[in-house]
C-alpha cells in the first residue's frame, strides 16, 4: 500500500494511491495524523472518500510533522571510505527537525549563508507502532514502512564543529516522500541513485547498509520511545559532492533527482533563498 499526505485548496489529506488514482483517507490531514491513530493499516484499505489524479498532484512531505527525525552518519562502507572514516561500531546519530522537511516536488531552498550544499540520497524509516528497548527480532513490527528521503548538507556549517546538527537542519532542505510504501511491499536492498542535472552522483543498493532498518529501530529505542510517524534516514552511500576532487555542490537552478527503485522519486529545483 502506498499512503501519501495531498494539499488540496482544503488543506493537507491523508490519501492512497490505486494506480492513478488517490482516494482521501476521511479524517486525517496527513499520514503522520494516520500513522498515530489505531488501527491504521486497515483504515487506510478501507478509505473511499473523494478521489484525485495522481498526475500533477501537489503532495506535502509523506509525514509532514514527525517528532522526531533521527539521521544515521557513515552508514554506507563506501561512503565511510570516501570520507576516511572507519567502519563504525555503533551507529553514528544525529538529528533533524520539522522546519527542514519539503514535498517530493517542491524547490530547495538554497541559503544565502552556505556555499557548500551538498546530496545525500537516502531510505528512510517510518514507524508505525509505540515502543521501547525493542527487540531486533521485534523491531519490524515497528516499521510502518519506507520512503525516500534526501539529507540535503550545508558542508561548511556541518564541519564547523565536531557536532553536525548546524549543518543537517536547515530550513526547507530535505524532500521526502513521495509516498510511504508499506513493509509488506517493500525491503531494503533495491537501488538508490541520485542525480544532478541528469548526472548520477550515487548509486549504491539500500541493502549495502551497515546497520539495518530493524537494528536502527532496536538500537535507537534503547535511547527514547520511538513513537508512531516518527522517521529514521539511514544513511547516504559514497558519491556525494563533498568528496569529489574538486568538490561540487549545488548551484542555483540545477535539479536534484533522488530515487529508489519500488518506494518513487523526489525532484526537487534549487532555488536561492530570497
């Protein structure tokens, strides 16, 4: 099943697509509102309000206001040599906001402050179910499901210090969505790309992750209760434009392209802050 969260001229709707079609699930302004509710996965089947094209839709980030958003670092062997870290024993947290979040389509702000923007293509978590110090045998029955996700990077903030938040939390940076796609038609392992002007920068199988969605879920709720709507991004695989020689960034104008094969793609224009 695939859950979207559609702006309307009445606000945002909670819906699912049929193909081409979205139908309003009745009740809920987004799938964050849906994901908190009991019962979830069959209300979302049984949903037959008002109906859309799913062409030319205007859709919101798939879960608008989690939260919490927790970013996994150096998640990807091939991004870890890149950057010349070490392979991590455990695994390496930050985190993101609400304000940082964009639709799938929208443009991406690029800030007046930060000349290093960089790409980061990644697989993100939803959860779907409340809880606490959760088994890693348990934790897929956490999992609601899976979109895609890009953690859009302000280099020069980032390495200011040795804490990344500053540069990982920018206003109107992150696209998510398209869609979650529930757990039963997805698991990770199928490829994940991003491009920049129709140029592949990453291409690298979500399966290649040190740690997996259901290890992040476990290890995280050791910390804090996982809550439902709640959102992991997992990490981004080698090909990022800070460790090009020369290094690259985006520029006003070009057009992030972001996919994982069976969850969709974010198409995002960047656009200078005013």
């Amino acid at each position: 099943m695939r859950l979207l969260t559609l702006r309307t001229e009445n606000g945002t709707k909670a819906v699912r697509q049929d193909g081409d079609t979205l139908t309003e699930i009745d009740g809920f302004a987004d799938v964050g509102e849906l994901l908190r509710s009991n019962d979830w996965e069959a209300t979302a089947k049984a949903a037959n309000g008002a109906t859309h094209p799913a062409e030319g839709a205007d859709l919101d980030a798939v879960v608008p206001s989690p939260g919490k958003i927790i970013c996994v670092g150096h998640n990807y062997r091939n991004h870890i040599k890149e950057m010349g870290r070490d392979v991590p024993e455990f695994p390496t947290l930050f985190a993101k906001y609400q304000e940082s979040l964009i639709g799938p389509n929208d443009d991406l702000a690029l800030p007046q402050e930060s000349d290093a923007v960089d790409w980061e293509a990644e697989l993100a978590v939803v959860i779907g179910k409340k809880g606490r110090r959760i088994s890693a045998a348990d934790a897929g029955g956490h999992i609601a499901g899976y979109a895609v996700l890009n953690d859009v990077s302000m280099r020069d903030y980032q390495f200011r210090t040795i804490q990344w938040l500053q540069g990982k939390t920018w206003e109107k940076s992150t696209p998510f969505g398209p869609a979650l796609v529930t757990k039963d038609e997805f698991t990770a392992g199928p490829l994940m790309t991003s491009a920049v002007d129709g140029d592949i920068q990453q291409q690298t199988p979500t399966g290649d992750l040190v740690f997996t969605p259901e290890y992040l879920v476990s290890y995280i709720s050791t910390i804090i209760t996982l809550n439902p709507g709640d959102v992991i991004a997992t990490g981004t695989p080698g090909g990022v434009g800070h460790a090009q020689d020369p290094k690259r960034y985006l520029q006003e104008g070009q057009i992030l392209v972001t996919t994982i094969e069976g969850l969709g793609q974010l198409k995002n224009r960047v656009v200078k802050e005013a």
